[in-house]
C-alpha cells in the first residue's frame, strides 16, 4: 500500500498529460491539493463557464473530500472513526461509506492484496509520517501490528450508511483510492456545469472526457518506471475513462543492499521484493482505477495479469528486462493504446 506524505495523498503515479496546442477556447487551472497538485483542463468550456466558477468548484471538491476522508485533519470523517474505540456501527457520509465498499470489493476480488486497514504496517516499514526506522520491525512485532490489521475485521453498511470494525484499534487510511475517489467527484460537477470535454488530474490519477482543444481524444503518455529522467514508454487515449499507475520505482529506501519498497503487501506484511516496473489501469472510474492499480501491483504480473483477465480489466505490466523493458497487457488495454 501507499505511503502517507500529504493528507490523502496517493504515490505520484508515472502519469504526464501529453502536451497540447493551447488554446483560447480551453479554460486551465493548477495548483496544489492533499500533499500533491492539481490540474484541471476544460476544452471547448460553455459560455456560464469561467476560470472564477471553475477555480471555486474544485475548490469546493476538493475541500469536501479533505474534510471527509483525510487522515491527517483531526476532525475528519476518517479521524474520528480512527480514533473511536467503539466495535458497534459508527454513523459515517454517503459518500465515506460507498468508498469504503468500493474498497473492500477491490479487496475479497484481489485476495486481499489491496487493503485500507494497512496503514500499520506501512508506518512499522518506514513509509508513515515518522519516515525510515533506525531499526526494521522483526516478526513478533509485525505479528502485533497484524491483530489490527486485515479488510476482514472492517465492515461497511450503505443504508443507513455507517462503518464498524471488530477491533478497537482497527484504522482505515484511504491514501490509495481517495484521490481517484476525488478525481471522479470533481468530473460529476463539470458535468452539471454542462462541461463535456474535460481533463481532470490530481496526483497523477487521471480522467477524461470528449475532446481535446486540438479536437481529438485526451492523449495521455505513461512514464518509463525509472527514478531518473522521465521520459515516455507508451501513449493511451482516454474518452470517459480513468487511468491510474502504481509502481516501485520512486519511494523506497535501501539498506544493507536490501531495496524495500513503500507498498506492503498486506498478506505477508512485507514490502515488495521484486524489480522496479509498474502496472497501469484504466478503469470506468478514477477510485476503481487507483484502488485496483495498487492491488495488480502487490500480485505482479503473473497473478495480476491472471486477475485482470479474469475481471476484465485494461491492465498493463511494465517491467525491467535486462538493460530495457517488456510489457504484459490484457485485451482490454490495447484498446486505449496509442498506435506508435
């Protein structure tokens, strides 16, 4: 799972938006949000559509989403269920207790390789807010931390929406979904606001709709998975879709030659062991897309590409091969991808 660096904020995700011809007839706005940054392209924006009124709807998304699901602000949805010691229903949002569902379903399907009640066991390896342990947790201690842990011990009910966990110390951090959660949030307000051609990219989760100001489909380049100069591996097209990456290129530290990773597998309380690469989804939603992107990365390419076949899902597996790269994807994923 993610590492916590912001308030809710999801590992920068090997995503750029390709470049494109500006344009009079496309309003852009960028800035920072939950520890990352922001931006939001609309082409073609209809006339009730300023940069004034768009700036103060993501605003207000983003605000909504902070004041819900941040782990960080002690006064939040999330905190305050955190912090309850209570085992019986905790009255929670629609919209808290829908996400947790989308969650827990990405969960049971993937094994449990995706799991919000991780946070632990992410904070024990190095990657919380306490940042790299003088000493790495041994066995009994992650044997402790695990009595907390585990997406079986959390349960979610949608009406009336409420959240209850079986263990008092049970906590729920949102970091690998929520900013994807917040992407397709802001994308239904545009919607309402009778915009139909947008982009929409928070931290690297990204979704689009219609066309560019170039009047073609939103091309989106992913990223080589190095720790170096970016440069692009492959391109996709994006038309009412998401598209999320996780991978082990960028947040992990080493010690005695040993490289450790800031996402944890949750069923074996370690962090990943395996080359740098990443996994790309695209999905229906940015909160699907992210969640799963996350739990195909914690299986690998064989199990993962297994799952997303099985799931129908548009996955793609980059990984190191000698002194380059190889690639696994499914069906589903080839459709999106650009024609070099």
């Amino acid at each position: 799972m993610p590492s916590v660096t912001g308030k809710i904020l999801a590992p920068f995700c090997a995503l750029l938006v390709a470049a494109c011809a500006r344009s009079p007839q496309e309003l852009e706005l960028s800035g920072p949000t939950m520890g990352t940054t922001y931006t939001v392209k609309v082409a073609a924006p209809p006339a009730s559509l300023d940069s004034a009124q768009l700036r103060a709807t993501i605003d207000d998304v983003l605000a909504h989403i902070d004041q819900s699901m941040s782990g960080y602000r002690p006064d939040s949805e999330v905190a305050r269920f955190n912090a309850s010691a209570a085992t019986q229903w905790y009255e929670v949002s629609p919209d808290l207790a829908a996400l947790v569902q989308a969650a827990l379903e990405i969960s049971e399907k993937s094994g449990g390789a995706f799991d919000i009640t991780v946070a632990p066991l992410v904070t024990a390896w190095g990657f919380g807010p306490s940042g790299e342990p003088k000493v790495l947790p041994n066995a009994a201690e992650l044997e402790q931390i695990a009595a907390s842990v585990g997406y079986r011990k959390l349960h979610v009910r949608l009406a009336p929406p409420a959240l209850r966990k079986e263990v008092a110390q049970l906590s729920i951090d949102l970091n690998g979904i929520a900013p994807g959660f917040a992407v397709d949030q802001l994308a239904d307000r545009l919607l309402a606001l009778h915009a139909e051609n947008f982009m929409i990219d928070i931290g690297g989760e990204i979704r689009a709709r219609g066309r560019s100001a170039r009047g073609e489909p939103w091309h989106i380049a992913i990223e080589r998975p190095v720790d170096t100069q970016r440069a692009p591996y492959a391109g996709v097209w994006l038309d009412s879709a998401s598209v999320s990456t996780s991978g082990e290129y960028r947040d992990y530290y080493e010690r005695d030659g040993r490289r450790y990773s800031h996402t944890i597998d949750p069923r074996t309380r370690q962090p990943l062991e395996r080359a740098p690469g990443s996994v790309v989804v695209i999905a229906s939603s940015t909160a699907l897309a992210d969640g799963w992107a996350t739990a195909l990365n914690v299986l690998g390419p064989h199990d993962g590409l297994a799952l997303a076949s099985k799931e129908h899902i548009a996955v793609l597996f980059i990984e190191r091969a000698g002194d380059g790269w190889r690639s696994q994807s499914t069906a589903e994923f080839e459709r999106y991808r650009l024609k070099e």
